[in-house]
C-alpha cells in the first residue's frame, strides 16, 4: 500500500467515525442520556485511535508525500490543540472533547483530500513541460541533438532511454505498458522498481510509448501501434503519484512533423508528442507554427 491508497482507507475511517457521532447526536434528540458513555468509548476512543495513525502515517511516508500534502498533514497534527488534546477528559468536558475532534477530523479530511486532488494537474503540467523542455533542448544545444541524432539511428530503445532520463530530471518517472497492470522502466529495461524508490524520486509515474518514424507515411501506423501498446495496459496500485487519464504518444522523427490531434477515450486522454531529433533552426520551426 502506497501514501494514496492509505489515506483512502484512513479518510474511510475518518466518515465512518463522522457517520457514527451524527448517529449518536440524532439519537440523543430521543433521549438525553447517555448511559453507556458512547461519546468516551467510541467516538473519543476512536477519534484517538485515528489521531495515533495519522502521526503514523505522516512518519511512514514523509518522504513520499507531495509538498502541499505534507505541509497540509504537519499543519494539522503540530497545533498546540491538536498535540495536547486530552482524550481522557471529565465528565463534564466529555461533550466539548467530542466536538471538538470530530469537528477537528472533518475539517482536516475535507482539506487533505482537496490538496492530494491538485497533485494529478501538477503531474500533468510538469509532464508537459518537460516534453516542451526537450523539444528545445534539442533545437538549441548542439551536444544534446547529437545525442538524439545518435539514438535515432540506433533505434526506439535508445530513444526511450534518452528521453525517461530526460524527463526524470523534471521529476517524471516514464514507464511503457507490460501487459495490464505490469510497468518497463524505459531505462533499465526490466519490471519497475519498489514502489516506495518511484515515489521518493518522483513527482509522477506517466505511461509513454515511443516510436521512430524514419518515413511521413510511417506516421499514421506507428501512432497505432503505440496506441494498441498502451491500452493493453490498466491502472495499477500508484494511484498518488501516477498520472492516470493521460497516455503519451511520442513519435521520434528527423524533422519536425505535424501531429494529428489529442483524442480521449473514456476518461482516457491521449496525447501526441513529436520529438524531432534535427530540426530546422528556431526561426525557420517558427514560421512553420
């Protein structure tokens, strides 16, 4: 289990215990009493236990979460009220104590599920920054066109190396499909490493498939053949980090060469990207846009 996929068993946990005191509360307009002392045995014992496993889960993955989800967890468990919240209080705080932190977990689940729901349009423009970012790179760097010139005579796999450890200095980490749930990393050639290495290293997991179009008239069958490549793939467990509804179509062509238009199926996006490893110079690429 990943940083994402707890957080859903834990916000699971959190609803439940909300469900739970919005029971007991309607309950109580029936009667008053409280006489098995539901709120101090279940909802402040529960709330106490969730209190215990949100400063867990912020030990266990510190490391992995994205900036703002992080700072969104520490601002929550660091308040004065929260760190001295007693969960074993009198009779007659019991009711402000329940209150208190069931209100306290709302507001907190509420914020943190927003903050994680930004990180899939931050992987995004990360990624489409950093196809931006090579495209120019090989336009103005004399070593850099080289490099790619090289790779493309060698063939994709070297295309593919090349461009995963481009886009991993952005923070992406870009694999290609393996049947449906398996991953290749682009650059070791070989099943992804442990989860928990991607999502130190990385801001998104992205699927790609990059294919070498040596002829025009090549286009149009080499952008299928990677489009059937990634469907046979389906999301797999890296739901935070992974960048899910976009699919990237690289097409490596000598000069640059004009893309047929993004497509989405479902809630699948498919995104056409040209590399072109000689192009013309800025000027002239400038006119042709």
């Amino acid at each position: 289990m990943n940083w994402y996929h707890e957080w859903q068993a834990l916000s699971a946990r959190i609803q439940g215990l909300l469900d739970a005191g919005v029971f007991f509360y309607s309950a109580l307009q029936h009667s008053s009493a409280d006489d098995q002392s539901v709120r101090k045995k279940i909802l402040l014992r529960d709330a106490q236990q969730i209190f215990s496993s949100l400063n867990d889960y912020l030990q266990s993955y510190r490391s992995a979460f994205p900036e703002r989800a992080l700072a969104s967890l520490e601002r929550f468990l660091n308040q004065k009220e929260i760190k001295e919240f007693n969960f074993n209080p009198s009779g007659a705080q019991i009711r402000g104590r329940v209150q208190f932190a069931l209100t306290s977990l709302a507001a907190f689940r509420s914020e943190f599920s927003y903050v994680i729901s930004d990180t899939q349009a931050v992987a995004l423009r990360i990624t489409e920054r950093a196809f931006v970012h090579l495209q120019r790179s090989i336009m103005v760097n004399d070593d850099i066109r080289k490099n790619w010139i090289a790779a493309f005579d060698i063939g994709e796999t070297k295309c593919e190396k090349l461009g995963a450890l481009h886009l991993l200095s952005h923070g992406i980490w870009a694999f290609k499909a393996h049947g449906k749930k398996g991953r290749t990393d682009l650059i070791l050639d070989e099943p992804l490493p442990d989860s928990s290495i991607i999502e130190k290293a990385s801001t998104a997991l992205v699927l790609t498939e990059w294919k070498i179009v040596k002829n025009s008239n090549e286009l149009d069958d080499k952008i299928e053949e990677a489009l059937k490549q990634t469907k046979l793939y389906v999301t797999g467990v890296l739901g935070g980090i992974e960048l899910t509804n976009y699919r990237y179509l690289v097409m490596v062509s000598e000069k640059s060469t004009k893309m047929p238009f993004d497509f989405t199926e479902g809630t699948i996006a498919y995104r056409h990207i040209n590399i072109p490893v000689n192009p013309d110079t800025p000027s002239i690429e400038a006119k042709k846009s």
